[in-house]
C-alpha cells in the first residue's frame, strides 16, 4: 500500500469524528488521542520489528515477548485488586502460558523458532490470555461473592477450601472460556479473522492462509484453557487461611 | 454459668472484631455438654458471630476457646467442624435434589450416602421419603430447614449450632422443628447451641440462656431466668420483646 493510499484510510476517522459532532456524542477527543496513538504505536512497532526481524538475536525476541507479558499484566491485574498477589499470579500465567504453546510449536517444528514466526504468535497468545485473565477474574470475584453462603456451607460442614470453592471456580473457568469457544463455531461463517484476512490482501495463498488460521485458532483454545484453569487454581488458595476460613474483602 | 455439667464448649475472654468494630467483647462462659442452651438478644448483639467462632469458620481476636477441654486451635478444622455442625436461618442448599443435599456431608469425605440411610435421616426430622428425589428449590420453608437440619445430622456432630433456624416458619412448622431439635438432643445426647427471638420457645425447649447485647453476655443461668431476670437492660429487653 503505498503512503498516499494510507492517508487516505484517515477517511474511516473522519466519518465517525463527523458523526460524533453532529450527533454531540462527545467523542471527538478520545477517538483523535486513539487515532494518533495508534498510529504512532504500531509505527513504532513496525520499525522495531523490522530491527529484531533484520538483527536475528534471540535476545531482542526475549526481551519483546518479556515486553508484552509485563504490559499484559500491567492491564490485567486491576481486575484482580481483590485477590492476594494477583500481580505475579498472572504473570506466572502469562509465562506459562506462553512457555508451553511455544514449546509445543517449535518441539513438534510446527513453526520454525525465528522472530517471524514468535513475535507475532506470541502476540496473539499473550494478547488472549490477558483477555482470559481479565474475563476469569471478573467472573471468579462475583461468583466468590455472590455464593458466599454455599462457600461457608460447604465448610462448616467440614469440607476443604478446594470443595468450597470447587463450583464457582468451575463457573468461572466455562464462563471464561465460552467467548473463545463461541468465535470458533462461527469463524468462517459470521467473519474471516483478522490474520487469516491479512495474509489473503498481503498475496498469500487462501489455502496456506487457512492452514495458519487453523493453528492459531488450535493455539488460542489452549491458551484459553490452561490461562483460566492455571489462574484459577493459582488464585483461590488466596481466598482461604489456614484454618480454612473464607476470607472476607 | 454454675451447671454439674462438664462444658462441651467454654469461652474464656474472648474478643472478635472486623476492623475497627467490636462484635464481641471480652466473652467468657461455658455451653454445657448434652443440654440446649438459647442464645437471645437484640439483633447485632453479636449472637451469629459467636456460633461462627464455636464451628471455627472465624477465629477470635483474642481469648481462647475450648471445645471439649481442648483448645479450638488445637483441631483440625475440618475435623472440629464434623464434630460441630451448624444450621442456619438460610438454610443455603446446593442446586439439585433432596438427596444431593443430604449427601454432601459424605461426598465431601469422598463416600456416599445409601438410599436407606437418606430415607431413615429424613423420617428423623419428620419429612416423607418420597421428597428424597425432589428438587430443593421445590421445597417449602419449613421442608428446606428440616433438610438442612437432617443433612447436619450426617456427620453426627456431637455439638449442633442453630442460627434462628424457625424464625421464618409458619407456627405448625416451628412447632415441628421444635419437637425435632428437642428428640435429637434426648437420643444422641447432642449438645444444642440455639439462637432464637422467641424468647417462649428458649423457655420451653432451652435448658439454659445466654442473654447478649452490645457484643457482651450480660445474663447467663436456665431459662427460666427470662420469667425474673435481674439485669435491668435484660428485663427491659423481654418486656420489649414480650410486649
């Protein structure tokens, strides 16, 4: 795409900066700031990229995908403020998370292990398990507080914080998961995903666009599961002390 | 309290708050061991609390608490809440049936809980068996109470805490949660810590009564007490009460 075909892409922002003063929606200002700054953002990525594609350091590949779990769990631990050390709980996540697919990906040579094929998976791998992260904890604190009585009932009849604790951890992980599970049954159908559509303007062969749609879509069923089940059983211990006594706010 | 019974359970100076408020101040006394004692007062007297820290779902700030000459904190807590068991005014169920509910005791153990033995738990507190299979939010307040009572009685605690477990029921139910409470104190010789607003009923089922206000025992002795207390706040409390 060439520079001016870009600039003209600012087209998309005018109309919605159109309708926002028309209508007096308020709008104007936060869609300027996020129209600037995603600019700048992802400019700025590209260049990096370009720089850690070129150099071929496996150190510039750890140090983005460290990048991306530390702002990722920068974003998602507000959602967590009630649970104990739920800072290093999601990074601990996050990294497991990440450790495990791309284990899975360059031990079996499904991908080859260069910086074209980590940094953007792990993008998307980290980017899901914080949307995970953040779905989960929201569910898991309103379950916890909402069933308190069930939680105490379970208890006082002489069972262990895991008992206790045991359905609304497992309404929280299916809650967490359904979105993921949900996009899988429609993709294709209701909307071709972004990569995949990617690769299909850039030239790519439908077919090979396919192939690694699939992979990622295998990819982020994982990281959904193992992101809410790992955070769930990394998180409710926290809930309990020692004399396995629900503690409260 | 001065009884010939030894104490099941035995407070000594002990105080519980949640941050900077005072629930319970400076509680000392004894629940004797096979008797019904009554717990009354004004709401927030701390009354729910101290049934909390008797079945260990809370601990105090400070004191000690003695579960049959043994400290609290020396139980296992699983094992010192199956010994203690506990029912509430809620009386919370888990979605399901009947006997899903009478079961969790023993599935929480990982065993299981035989049809007979369901049944025979559920003609103890006066339901029919036919409601073994029927699920829980079908049940009537009075049929929910006696379910939680009867899944209580699972675990065969020696010591049975009750927190106002009547107090939503119509009278016939009262009357039959009443005479239940009252049959399985004389056959399993089961310790009954029962708090309840009827002052009538703490005088006809208690044996003894713990008056509370304001997070104190202000009054302890049989319940006969509340016909002639000699605490004045006491007595201004059951003429309010009775009036």
């Amino acid at each position: 795409m060439s520079y001016w075909a870009l600039s003209l892409t600012l087209i998309f922002v005018l109309i919605p900066l159109l309708l926002s003063k028309t209508l007096n929606l308020g709008l104007g200002r936060d869609m300027t700031v996020a129209t600037i700054r995603s600019i700048i953002q992802l400019l700025a990525v590209g260049y990096v990229l370009k720089f850690v594609f070129d150099s071929e350091s496996l150190v510039y590949i750890f140090l983005m995908v460290a990048l991306m779990i530390v702002a990722a769990t920068h974003n998602a631990q507000k959602k967590g403020a009630a649970i104990q050390g739920i800072t290093w709980k999601i990074a601990v996540t996050l990294i497991f998370v990440e450790v495990l697919t791309q284990g899975i990906l360059i031990g079996f040579n499904i991908t080859p292990a260069t910086a074209q094929y980590i940094i953007p998976i792990s993008g998307m791998v980290i980017g899901n398990s914080m949307v995970l992260s953040i779905l989960f904890l929201n569910r898991f604190t309103a379950e916890v507080e909402d069933h308190q009585d069930q939680t105490e009932l379970i208890l006082s009849l002489g069972g262990t914080p895991k008992q206790a604790i045991h359905r609304q951890l497992i309404n929280s992980i299916k809650a967490s998961m359904i979105p993921t599970i949900e996009s899988q049954k429609t993709v294709g159908l209701v909307q071709l995903p972004g990569m995949m559509s990617g690769q299909i303007i850039a030239g790519a062969d439908p077919i090979q666009a396919v192939q690694f749609q699939l992979l990622i879509m295998f990819l982020l069923l994982t990281t959904a599961a193992v992101t809410s089940v790992f955070l769930g059983y990394l998180s409710y211990p926290t809930l309990f002390n020692k004399r396995m006594q629900l503690l409260k706010g | 309290m001065s009884t010939q019974y030894k104490p099941a359970i035995h407070f000594q100076h002990v105080d519980y708050r949640i941050g900077d408020i005072e629930i319970l101040n400076d509680i000392t006394g004894s629940f004797p061991q096979g008797r019904i004692t009554t717990l009354v007062g004004p709401s927030g007297a701390g009354k729910s609390t101290l049934l909390k820290l008797c079945n260990g779902l809370i601990s105090p700030e400070n004191g000690e608490i003695f579960v049959k000459d043994k400290a609290i904190g020396e139980y296992d807590p699983v094992e010192l809440r199956r010994m203690v068991g506990m029912a509430l005014q809620s009386a919370p169920m888990i979605n399901g049936t009947v006997y899903e509910n009478l079961n969790l005791p023993l599935e929480l153990q990982g065993q299981q809980l035989s049809k007979e033995e369901a049944l025979e738990l559920l003609e103890d507190v006066g339901l029919k068996g036919d409601l073994l299979d029927r699920k829980v939010k079908e049940l009537s307040g009075g049929q929910r109470q006696k379910v939680s009572i009867a899944r209580t009685l699972v675990n065969k605690p020696e010591i049975l805490l009750m927190d106002e477990i009547t107090s939503s029921l119509d009278r016939a139910s009262k009357l039959e949660v009443e005479e239940l409470i009252s049959k399985i104190n004389r056959k399993y010789k089961t310790t009954i810590i029962w708090i309840t607003h009827n002052l009538q009923q703490a005088l006809e089922i208690g044996d003894y009564t713990w008056v509370m206000m304001d997070g104190q025992v202000v009054e302890t002795g049989e319940s006969s007490l509340l016909e002639d207390p000699q605490n004045g706040r006491v007595e201004e409390f059951v003429k309010g009460v009775v009036s």
